[in-house]
C-alpha cells in the first residue's frame, strides 16, 4: 500500500510504498500508531532517524558496466538529502523498508566502517584499487557533519596511500579539504560533484536537502583552485525540467575550472516511477504528462530501461537531442582533459600493530 504522510516538509517523497519483498502488507489506519508523540506534536514530526547497522564488510565489487565504477564503499544506507530520482531510494528496501520516506528518515549509519576499510587494506592479499566513497548514497549528507565517518575513511586511505574517488553533492566536501590536498598530491584522488541544476527553485524541488547551487559552485571553484580535478555530474537531466540549462550549466561549471562534465538521463527502476509521477504531480503538475511522454519516447514506451548501455542515456529523437546538445556545450565551455594517472605503487600494507598508532 502506498501510504501518503502530510507532514513531509523538506522532503523528497510524501508516500511509504509498499517494500516489494514484504511478505505482508501493511495498512495503516492510524498515524498514531506508528509514531510516539507528545501533546500539541503532529503524529509524523517528520524526524529524522539514525540507526546503527553492523556490516561484516565496507568495499563493496561493482559489477554494473556503465556506471564507471569497479569498487564502492558507503558509510551511510538512505539518503537525508531526499533526492527524487536517486536509484539509492530501491535499495532501502533490502534493509527492510520502503524506498519512499523512510529511504530520507531512517539513514543507516556504519559506524565500524573505519575498522572494516583498515581491516580490508591490511589483507594479505589485498591489491591497491581505486574505491569510490557514495557508489550509492552520499558520503557527505547531512550526519557527516556530526559523525565524521567519510573523513576517518579518507584518513585511512591516505595512510595506507590507497586511491580514493568521492561524489558528492554536499560542499560539506570542503571541510575536508586538508586531506583532499596530501591525497590530490600524492595523485590518489578521484572528485565528482553532481550539480543537477543552476535554478535554486528547482534544486530544492528535486533535492531538498543538498547544498545550494551557490555553495555547490563554491565548493567547484574551490576545488579546483587547489589544482584538484574536479569532474561534474549533471546527472541527472530531466526532460522539460531541466534540459533547457545544458548548456548554461555547462557554461558556468567551466568558467569554474571543471576538468570534465557527463550526464545521465533520469532513471526510474522500481517504485522510482510512481515516487517520482507523484512529485511531478506536486511540484510541475502542469508538466506532468509532457514530461512523462517524453520519457516514455526515449524507452520504448516505458519509464525505465535496464539495459546496460541504454539506461543511462535513452534512444529516439529526444535522446539524441540531448546527446548533441551536450557535446556542443561541452565542446565549446570544457578544454580537453586527460587526468593524470593515478598512484598505485606507493601503497602501503600496514600491519595490525602499525593501524593501532592512527
């Protein structure tokens, strides 16, 4: 059952979708029920939950072709910051909720991920490898502020002078810049920042708990002046949303020293489709079914196509649109790059007595 709370300020999602690996569904006749409260307190106060979880492992193998990737590591299970299309959002159903609300309201927190990464680069037959920090959700969301586990997992890193990739869409990412700098130094960095729109109208529509768009192109520019590669993320690009600001985006990312900029067009697998036809329904209802036909246009009829190779990017005319319009704005706005080769000879397997001195 598709539940819809009112009190979802600040939030993503409005509805609990039913978790497809329920064996039982759950109705809910009374709000009361599922949240304790004090006299004079809405029943959903529409809080924040943080749940310890206890993972035997932290790096994870990624087997998807066309995601850019071969390892992750994620600190945090759910996302604060709510975006709408985030394909995190079916994950959470693994974890025994559902994709909508409780995907933004319960974030499960890996506080031993730093002794699982040092256990992990310690292994007798462990072999250096670039790992990406928020492979599925953001390292940098809100509770990084206070628990500060993706900066313990840089450390560690740089100790070990093992390579590191991060993508965010937090400027949190520049409290940590110190050890961006002996990391980038040492060529063991890898940074991306997803910037989905220059509108802040519509950042706060599609993701309403990230940094603005002011201090995303602050952290950019910052970055950047430190001599750190910095590829950007329009990702992901919504046809009739946001697709008019291509080449604007592209523009200003490159005027602020943006090494690179790729995209990807909206995905909708799961209970994506009906999460996000809802949030159409709030925030553009006027859109809705232009943006949603278009969608449609470019897979085969479908909301969503799981193809590797196809997924990310569409077919037919639309899809082709875009992909030209890219290119030309990326041709035009972003010098030719190559990065530099990353470092994998200077790691270092310290021993479990070396790992108790840091």
């Amino acid at each position: 059952m598709d539940h819809h709370v009112q009190n979802t300020k600040g939030r993503g999602s409005t509805s609990r979708p039913q978790n497809r690996f329920a064996r039982h569904k759950h109705f809910i006749e009374n709000e009361f029920l599922n949240y304790c409260h004090h006299e004079g307190e809405s029943p959903d106060h529409n809080r924040t939950e943080i749940l310890e979880v206890f993972p035997k492992t932290i790096i994870n193998k990624v087997t998807s072709p066309d995601v850019g990737m071969d390892y992750s590591m994620n600190p945090y299970q759910g996302c604060e910051h709510g975006c709408i299309y985030c394909y995190a959002r079916n994950s959470h159903e693994y974890w025994g909720y559902n994709a909508g609300l409780d995907f933004e309201r319960k974030i499960l927190v890996k506080k031993n991920a730093p002794q699982l990464l040092k256990k992990a680069l310690s292994a007798r037959n462990y072999t250096p490898k670039l790992i990406m920090l928020s492979g599925n959700t953001d390292c940098y969301q809100p509770i990084e502020r206070r628990l500060k586990i993706t900066r313990e997992l840089l450390t560690i890193c740089l100790v070990h002078k093992n390579p590191v990739g991060i993508i965010t869409k937090n400027s949190l990412i520049l409290r940590d810049l110190d050890l961006l700098q002996e990391l980038n130094q040492l060529n063991l960095l890898r940074v991306t920042l997803s910037i989905t729109s220059l509108r802040d109208s519509t950042r706060r529509a599609l993701e309403p708990r990230t940094s603005s768009v002011k201090n995303k192109l602050k952290a950019l520019e910052t970055l950047s002046k430190q001599g750190i590669e910095v590829n950007v993320n329009m990702a992901p690009i919504i046809p009739a949303i946001n697709d008019d600001e291509i080449f604007e985006l592209i523009k200003t990312v490159g005027a602020l020293g943006a090494k690179s900029v790729i995209y990807i067009l909206v995905r909708l697998s799961g209970h994506l489709g009906q999460l996000f036809e809802d949030w159409l329904e709030r925030h553009f209802p006027n859109r809705k079914n232009k943006v949603l036909n278009i969608l449609r246009s470019m897979r085969e009829g479908n909301l969503n196509d799981s193809r590797f190779g196809h997924r990310m990017r569409g077919e037919g005319r639309w899809a082709e649109h875009i992909k030209t319009l890219f290119t030309q704005a990326k041709k035009r706005f972003i010098p030719e790059h190559h990065y530099s080769d990353l470092n994998f000879d200077d790691f270092r397997p310290l021993s479990h007595g070396q790992l108790k001195l840091f």
